[in-house]
C-alpha cells in the first residue's frame, strides 16, 4: 500500500508557499536592524544632531521594508504563516527600541512609551494564544495604527525646528489613541477565534 506523500517542510502550512521568499527575507532584515538602532540610541552621544539624524533615517529605511515586503507579499501571493508572525514581531521590537530610547534620552514623555509597549505586548500574548486555531492577520487598523506610530516617532527621531516638535506631539496622540482603539479590535477577534476551535 502506498504510503501518503509527505508535505515540504519548507512550505508553509496554511500558503503552500515557501518561507524563504523576499518579504521574510525583509522582515528577518527589519529585526537585524534592531540591535543597531539601539546601539545608535543608548550610546552617550545620542541626542547629538548628527546621531539623531543617522538613528532616524534608519528607522524610518527599516520602516519602509515593512511597507515592501507586505506589498509583494499580497501582490505575488508569498503570504506565509512566518511572515504573518514575524512581520509584527519585527514592527514592535523596532518601534519599542525607538520608543524606549527616545524616552531614555528625554525626547518623549516616557507615558507614551508604555501605553504603545503595553498594547503591543498584550496584543502579541494574544496572537499566540489563539494560534493553534488561526494566526489574527493585521487589521488594516493595526496597520494605520503602526505607520502613524512610525510617523510620530521619525519626527522625534529627527533633529527638526520647534514647530516639529508640536507636530510630533500631535502625531504621537493620535498614534496612541489608535493603538488604544486597534486593541480592543484584537481582543474581539481573539474571542470570536477562541469559540470557533
């Protein structure tokens, strides 16, 4: 009797798709960048001009890789279960680097840094709590949500005049009265996930 084929193991479960593609190669890039940015933040000269404006055009180049690797993502069908786990992973561990270290150097209010870094933890403890029945892709609210975070803090990252400075204050408000709102999102999904095992 023929035994029944055994399924690639490089091929996502739920895609087909292999995760060695160009989107989690830009992910697994976004994480590597991590280290470096806070490296460039908790080091004695960061809120000098020139370190602020190195730690902030690699934010915002790191930034832009998420916006990449989803566009070719959707577009050519390489969406895996590696990049709906990782991307976010990668996105929060970015985004709480520069949080923390903005905060570290007196820049930010350090309230904002943990109402974001809270969300983000619990919305993560979330996601694998109801992985076994379904990865919660992101929510188109979840990714406004993360480009103004990214927004707000790439002007505070940036050495910009005064007027700036209330702009990402601004910004950085509205960040977190969406990070509020997408959490909640989260929860419900989570639910509804839960009772459908």
């Amino acid at each position: 009797m023929l035994k029944p084929a055994v399924p690639d193991r490089v091929a996502d479960p739920v895609s087909a798709v292999s995760s060695i593609n160009v989107p989690n190669f830009l992910t697994t890039i976004r994480l590597l960048v991590v280290p470096v940015l806070a490296w460039l933040l908790f080091q004695e000269n960061s809120t000098t001009n020139f370190n602020r404006t190195i730690a902030g055009v690699l934010f915002i180049v790191a930034a832009l890789t998420d916006i990449a690797d989803g566009t070719i993502a959707r577009k050519w069908n390489l969406i895996t279960n590696f990049g709906k786990i990782f991307d976010p992973i990668a996105d929060k561990a970015l985004i709480g680097t520069a949080l923390i270290g903005l905060s570290s150097m007196g820049l930010l209010d350090w309230w904002f840094t943990w109402v974001i870094l809270a969300r983000e933890i619990f919305v993560t403890l979330l996601r694998f709590w109801v992985i076994k029945q379904g990865v919660i892709p992101a929510s188109r609210g979840g990714k406004l949500k993360t480009i103004m975070q990214i927004v707000a803090i790439s002007f505070y990252l940036l050495p910009l005049p005064s007027s700036g400075s209330l702009l990402a204050e601004i910004l950085m408000y509205v960040a977190v009265i969406l990070t509020l709102a997408t959490a909640v999102d989260y929860i419900m999904k989570a639910i509804m996930t839960d009772r459908d095992e």
